[in-house]
C-alpha cells in the first residue's frame, strides 16, 4: 500500500472568540494518501474550516497531531497551499501572471526565469493564458478562483486545501469549476484535500469522503465516492441520513 502523505490523529481544536472558547473539533482522525481528493464534508461549525487551517499549520491541535510524510506539521510551509472562498485574494494590483509568480519568487524557490515560465505553465493549465496580463477588477469571480488554483499548484504542495473555494459562485460557474478541478488533476494527479457542506459537490469533486457530525466536529464515516450514475442518489441518501441522524 502506498505510504500516508498526511496522517490526522486524534486531533481536537479549540480557538477563541472575543466572548469564549469554541471547541471546533474532538479527536478527529483521518488519513490521506498521495493523489486523493479528500472531502471534508459536514454542516456549518463541524469544524471543516478548523481543520484545514490546522493541516495549513494556522491553529495547533490542543490534542493529537498531524504529520506531513512522517514530520509533524509546527507551522506554515509551501508544501501546503490554501486556496479560500473570498475572491479577494489576489493582489489587486498585481496581474494574473504577478499573481501567480509571486510566491515563487517570494519563496526563492526558483531564479525569476524559471518561475515565470512555471506561472505561465500553469496559468495556461487553467485556461488564463489570453488573460495573463489582466488585473484581478478586470476578471469574473471563477476566473478568479481559476488564477488562486494555479498559483497553488504552481507551487507543487505536497497538498492542496481548498476551503470551500466554489462557494460564492453562481451555480452553473460552480458547476464549470468542478469540472476544472477533476480536468485538472486528471493531469497532474496532486492531492487535494478540500472542505464542502455539499453533499452533491463531495461526490462530484473527492474520490474519498469524511463526513463530521455538527459542533464539535467528531467523525461520523468515512465513504467512497463513485462514478456510477446509478449510484449517486443512493450515496448522496446515504449521506445525509448519516449527517442528519
């Protein structure tokens, strides 16, 4: 069996509000291997978010760990990129290009040659190359996602978290967004671990799906996606009876 990338043990997160401590999860434990699209998958407050910014080394566990290949993740680092709802993060005044190149740069992972190259590489994975020199104001909100997405991977994370990143999208870009995430991994086959309260968008988007129980986020299953069209109304019962029990 292939190793683990990511291995999330017994993990509880706590963070806190101006009036108290909000206990987000409760020795949650999961696992991801190279090239899986895990699903975060529960209602709003399961603690999805919490957990996301704890594998982005943003919140420390107050219980468990969470290691990355082996090494127990202390802090941020690019080996995970996050890619969030708002389309406001992207530098305004920066174009798509400088957006995308500006990790690399900022990193001195590669000389400014060799990074612009990988931005423009991956800028043209995403369908931007006609829009390479145009600035964030300019662009519709799923092309907006579409620059966050390559200046993620044009990183190559050992893992990509995505929080919500369709959200805020009408329905049928969201739809259009979907597609371009499975098209894309089609291609590279990068792990992703992506967090949804959608029921239809785990399905469409994971391969794998961990479903949390409302606050605090404890683990209710994990299950597997499927392709057959004739199973999908059964899983996505399944799931919500296993949700909403």
């Amino acid at each position: 069996m292939t190793e683990k990338l990511l291995d999330v043990r017994g993990v509880t997160l706590q963070y806190r509000t101006t009036e108290h401590v909000v206990t987000a999860t409760h020795r949650v434990s999961f696992s991801i291997y190279p090239g899986d699209r895990f699903i975060l998958l529960g209602p709003s407050g399961c603690g999805k978010s919490s957990l996301l910014k704890a594998v982005g080394g943003y919140l420390a566990p107050l219980e468990g760990e969470i290691t990355l290949k082996g090494k127990r993740i202390a802090g941020p680092g690019p080996d995970r990129m996050m890619v969030f709802q708002e389309f406001d993060q992207l530098l305004p005044w920066k174009t798509v290009t400088e957006n995308v190149v500006f990790p690399l740069l900022a990193t001195s992972r590669l000389g400014r040659k060799e990074a612009f190259e990988k931005a423009l590489h991956y800028i043209d994975k995403v369908g931007l190359t006609r829009a390479k020199d145009s600035y964030p104001h300019t662009l519709s909100g799923g092309m907006k996602q579409r620059v966050a997405i390559a200046r993620g991977m044009a990183m190559e994370p050992e893992i990509l978290l995505m929080d919500e990143p369709f959200a805020a999208l009408d329905a049928l870009t969201r739809r259009t967004m979907q597609d371009e995430l499975l098209r894309l991994w089609d291609d590279t086959k990068f792990t992703v671990l992506f967090v949804t309260h959608s029921i239809n968008e785990a399905i469409r988007v994971g391969n794998r799906i961990l479903l949390l129980s409302p606050h605090p986020g404890q683990v209710r299953a994990e299950l597997n996606s499927t392709d057959d069209v004739s199973r999908i109304g059964a899983l996505e019962t399944e799931i919500h009876d296993l949700l909403f029990a």
